[in-house]
C-alpha cells in the first residue's frame, strides 16, 4: 500500500473578548487534535489604535483579541511553547508590530527567532479592496510589507512574512480570473519592491520568494475551485521563473493556506451551510499537486453571529475525517490526466494572464489601487452576483429556492445558538491598558518612539526600532501613532460612483424607480439617502451593494467611505440634508455604535430622519434596536436588495406622515 500523505495544518480561527481567554480556547482547541494556531484580531488591533481611543468605542474584543502591549502576547501565549507552535496571524496594517511582539514573547519563552513557525497576512493591498483595515497610504503601507519582509528572510527564516491574500477578493465579488490575477499581481508588486529595494543581496532573492504563501478562497462550485488552485499553481510558477529568475523548483511551489468561503453561508437554513463548507473544503484538498498547506474551515452559524466552541469544534472535525477516516490521501492527483479539468485551468490561466497585463500596463497593482480600477471592478462582479441571486439564476438552496422548512433544532434557542462577546471585555481591556502604562519607565517609551520617527524619516529598515518599542512597552496605539504622524492618513476609493448596478430586474427596478420619484415630488426635492460605516468595521462590500443598488432606484446617495465615528455621520446627515441613513455593522458592535447615531440625529434636530440599519444582528439585538427607534433591520437573509430599497421609501413616507 502507498504510504500516506501527511495531513495539512489543521487550524481555526480564534480570539475573543481577552488575551487570557483566547488562551484557554486555544488550549482547549489544540488538545481537540488542533495543530497549529490562528490567531483574529479585534479591530483596534488590527488598525492600529489602543482601546481608550475614541474609534475603538464599542469594538474591543468584538471579532478578535485585543492585544495593546506585549503584557496581552505574554497571556496570549501562555503555556503555549511557541518555538514548536505553527502560528497564523490575521494581520496586516500592523503586521510588523504584532511579529515583533510575538517575537519578544517567544524569546522571553527561550525560543529563538529561526526557530518560529508560522505566518503574518501582511498583504495590505486587498486591505484597500475589500477588508479596510489598512492605517496608512498605499506606498507607506508597501514599505512596512517590504521591510518585514527582509528582516525576516535574515532573522526569522522560517516564518511566511507575508500571505497574499486572495480570499478577501473573493468575498468582495472577484470571480476567479479576478482572484488570480489580483492576487498575482499584488505579488509581483511587493516581490518588485523587495528586489528593488536592496536591502536583500541578489542571491538570497530566492529565498524571500520561497518565503511568500498564499491564503485563498474556495467556493460550493468546487470543481471550478480545483481549478483555479491548479490554475494557481501554474501561474505562479511561470511568474517565479520568467520574472524572477528562480531556477528552483521547490522554491516555486505554490505554499497557501485556505479558509474557505464565507459569503456563501446563510442564515435562512444554516444547517446547509455545512454540506458547503465540505464541499468547499474538497476543492482545495481534492488534487495533490494544488493541495493546500493549511486550511481552517468557518462554522455552520457564522452568519448568524460569533460560533461557540462547539461549533468551532464540528468545523475541525469536518477535517480530520476527511484527513484520517478517507482514502483521501493515499493516492496521487487525481486529476492529472483529466481534459475536462486541463481545459477549464487552461481557460482560467489564459484569462488571469489577460488580467495581470492589463494590471501591469497601468503601473502595477498599487496603482491599480490608487486609481479605483481594482475596487470599481470588484463592487461590479459582487452587483452581478448579487443580480443573479435575485432573479434566481443562481440558485442558494433555502434562500431563494427550497424555501418551506421543518424548524431547526440547530436554532430553536437563537439565543444560544452563538456566542455573545463578553461585554465586560472592553472595560477590562482600558483598566489593563492603564495598568501597563503605569508600570512602564516614561523615559524609555519616549526614546523608543523617538527611534521609531526618525527611522520612518529615512529609508531604515523600521523592525528594529519597532522591537526597540516592544522592549520599552510601547502600545500599539502609539507605536501607529507615530507612523501616522509621518505617514498621513489615507481613504480608499469607495468603487461605488463608476459601477453599473443591475443589467437585469428592469420591473421591478422601474416600479421603485417610480416609486421614489412620486416619494421625491411629495417632498419636494430629490431623496437623498445616507450609507454609513460607524467604527472600525472596513467590511463594506454590503453597504457598497447597497449604495449602488440605492443609486440604480433613483435615490441620490451619500457615502463616504469606511471607520466614521457616530458623529461624522451625524454631521454628514445634517450637512447633506438627507431623508434617511443606512448604517451598516458587521463586527458587531451595533448595540453601541447605532444608538450613538440614533441620539446624535436627535439631538440634531432630525428626529425626522429615521435610520435603519444592516449587518449581523441577532433577533434579540434587532428587538431593542427597533425599541431604541431604528425603523428597520436588515441582515444576511433579506437579499432582495431592490425589494429593501422599497421598504426604505417606505419608511421615508411613513416618518413623514405620507
């Protein structure tokens, strides 16, 4: 008998509400067969702000752990021997800050630096795409990727310094050939920018691309998904060898990690959700030569709020059947051979060729960024998705097919159906926070910091200054601070204004259309409806869906973009004049942040103005939203998104008295 393959990594995606309790679940995870480590965020981690700062209002501990210090790594990691753990770190603006607080704490562990494993996402541009945690402009951004990136080839040779991130893209609307070819092409831009930059000798380039992983996608349709990773896997290669010079084969490989697809998953019928995440799993297993490295798996109740232990628990189950209990890995690919699946990657090859040239021709994929082209042609593949859905061409059994059910056990308690963040977690974060800042040496943070600005002035590698500020007990508020000081600010191209909404619907789009400007005439001048993101949430490919969707219906829309505090937007509605405002929340933080603006409105002197809100939200948050005056709540399930622009008018006229 063939000797067995050795199963992938096995992770799930973790953190919450504390270091100390993230901890005893990652524990509890790797005592369940785990083995390796993924670590979520909190959103003022992930963008570069303590808990005390007015953004992180209401975000702290919501969809990750906060981690302000290196005394949060300590609780995080304890007990935990990192110079034998394989760690991922969903992180990216702040990357370099969080390896070097992991590094610090590894080497107060005994480890040294070439013994850590595991990787930081570090992949930004899609951070301007699609996730919005970027916290400075694109060049300052790439420069961060590419210093981490060298430092880390000399001193931490094991560690993927970056994991461009492909996933993300998909989430955002991108078909594979767009998948493909942005991710490839963020990946010759910071390979450029590493070569080019010279602090790397020529001949240990190879090493820095050796270096480089991938974090994907996978889709239901997986036979597509089989694909576009073998498709993957050729692409990268020719692009090591032709641009790169890599004469390595091994160097070549294609290394990526997966998580599979989360979009896909409903809140109608969620049981359903885990026959997709199977079959998900199996597009990214299935061919040997394009098999993943790792691979963490969502869970079945992810769109209906924070998934318990438990249900993390089935998600990496789900896996090790498939590794231990299958023939799975026993043969070898399955599909060499296979002229159904070469034409299919040969289709797929042939468009992100296209893709990546036409990219490179305007200057590669930063620009690509800076000009909005990227965004502008996600927001349109994500309003196609969403049309085809709609119409019902793209069938999602239970949503718009399949509808009559027999109720769920999975969730006749809502309630206990998911996981609720601790609401103590983020008044337990600022007294730590005050805690650390009164125990550390004043002096020596400032001469940390001081370090670090000088070192941003010029072309230094900034790592060591920035472990310098890990040492000192520097927060990571202020170690982004300073870099936003000699950065600036940035706001990403939304991608709403240049994209075409529906090609279909045309009735049901002319009947709202109708309906809005009868409503407009009513009122006296044109509806203007307000979209906004309140806090540090950048998932906005719903609110861009809407916006667009809004604009198609004849409603002059106003939307600025991601991380507004209440009171921007509260302004924003005052100074635009608006009829209603859209808020959109998915980090949940919506009991905090809608009240906030619900008040503001108020106290504004529109009271008029009603304001309703989309996001994941649990029914029994939706109860007291509504009880505390939002007019309506949306979440996964409502998909009709001209049917909700209706309701909107409909909630315009009614606050009006029509």
């Amino acid at each position: 008998m063939t000797a067995k393959d050795r199963p992938w990594v096995m992770r799930t995606y973790a953190g919450h509400s504390s270091a100390a309790e993230s901890n005893a679940l990652f524990r509890r995870n790797l005592a369940k067969g785990q083995t390796g480590l993924s670590v979520a965020f909190d959103l003022p981690t992930q963008t570069g702000y303590d808990p005390d700062h007015v953004l992180a209002k209401g975000e702290v501990g919501k969809v990750g752990v906060p981690v302000a210090h290196l005394g949060d790594v300590r609780a995080l990691f304890d007990a935990i021997p990192l110079a034998q753990m394989n760690t991922s770190m969903t992180i990216n603006a702040t990357a370099m800050w969080l390896l070097a607080l992991y590094q610090v704490a590894a080497q107060e562990q005994g480890a040294t630096p070439d013994e850590l494993t595991g990787t930081t996402q570090n992949d930004i541009v899609k951070e301007y795409l699609s996730r919005g945690t970027y916290a400075f402009p694109p060049d300052a951004s790439l420069r961060l990727t590419t210093d981490l990136i060298a430092y880390t080839v000399t001193n931490v040779p094991q560690w993927n310094p970056i994991n461009i991130c492909s996933y993300h893209l998909q989430e955002a609307g991108a078909t594979p050939v767009q998948e493909l070819a942005f991710a490839l092409s963020t990946a010759v831009a910071v390979l450029d920018r590493v070569r080019d930059g010279g602090q790397v000798p020529a001949e240990r380039f190879g090493d820095v691309v050796q270096r480089i992983s991938f974090f994907v996608n996978a889709g239901v349709r997986f036979i597509e998904e089989t694909c576009k990773m073998r498709a993957f896997v050729r692409l990268w290669d020719e692009i090591c060898r032709n641009r790169y010079g890599v004469t390595d084969a091994k160097a070549r490989r294609l290394r990526y990690g997966v998580q599979v697809n989360s979009l896909g998953l409903t809140e109608a019928q969620p049981e359903n959700n885990v026959q997709r995440i199977v079959l998900e799993m199996l597009g990214v297993t299935l061919s040997k030569n394009a098999r993943a490295r790792a691979v963490q798996l969502p869970a079945w109740n992810e769109a209906l709020g924070l998934p318990r232990p438990w249900d993390q628990q089935w998600s990496l189950r789900m896996q090790q059947v498939l590794a231990y209990e299958s023939d799975l890995l026993e043969y070898e690919d399955i599909f060499d051979g296979s002229h159904v699946i070469e034409a299919k990657v040969a289709e797929l090859v042939e468009g992100a060729r296209e893709e990546i040239d036409r990219i490179q021709a305007m200057g590669g994929a930063i620009a690509a960024v800076e000009t909005g082209y990227l965004k502008q042609a996600l927001v349109a593949s994500h309003a196609e998705r969403r049309q085809r859905i709609e119409s019902g061409e793209h069938v999602v059994v239970g949503v718009n097919k399949f509808e009559n059910t027999e109720p769920s056990p999975l969730t006749a308690d809502l309630d206990t159906a998911i996981q609720t963040a601790d609401p103590g977690a983020e008044a337990a974060a600022l007294k730590s926070l005050e805690q650390w800042r009164s125990l550390r040496d004043p002096s020596a943070v400032e001469e940390a910091l001081a370090s670090l600005r000088e070192a941003a002035k010029g072309t230094d590698n900034l790592m060591p200054a920035t472990l310098t500020c890990v040492r000192a007990g520097v927060t990571t508020g202020e170690w982004s601070g300073v870099l936003r000081e000699m950065f600036g600010e940035y706001r990403a191209p939304t991608g709403v204004s240049g994209s075409v909404g529906v090609s279909g619907a045309g009735a049901e789009i002319a009947a709202v259309r109708t309906k809005v400007a009868a409503t407009a005439d009513e009122l006296g001048g044109r509806l203007r409806f307000l979209v906004g993101k309140p806090g540090l949430d950048g998932h906005s490919n719903g609110a861009e869906q809407v916006a667009v969707r809004a604009r198609d219906v004849g409603f002059e829309v106003i939307y600025q973009g991601i991380r507004l505090t209440p009171e921007q937007i509260v302004a924003a509605a005052v100074a635009e004049d608006v009829h209603c405002v859209g808020l959109s929340i998915l980090s949940g933080s919506h009991m905090e942040l809608v009240p906030q603006v619900v008040a503001g409105l108020r106290d504004a002197g529109l009271s008029d103005v009603p304001v309703v809100v989309g996001g994941i939200v649990p029914d029994g948050d939706a109860r007291a939203l509504k009880s505390a005056g939002v007019a309506a709540v949306y979440t996964p399930k409502d998909y009709d998104l001209t049917g909700m622009m209706s309701d909107v008018v409909d909630v315009i006229r009614r606050a009006h008295g029509l």
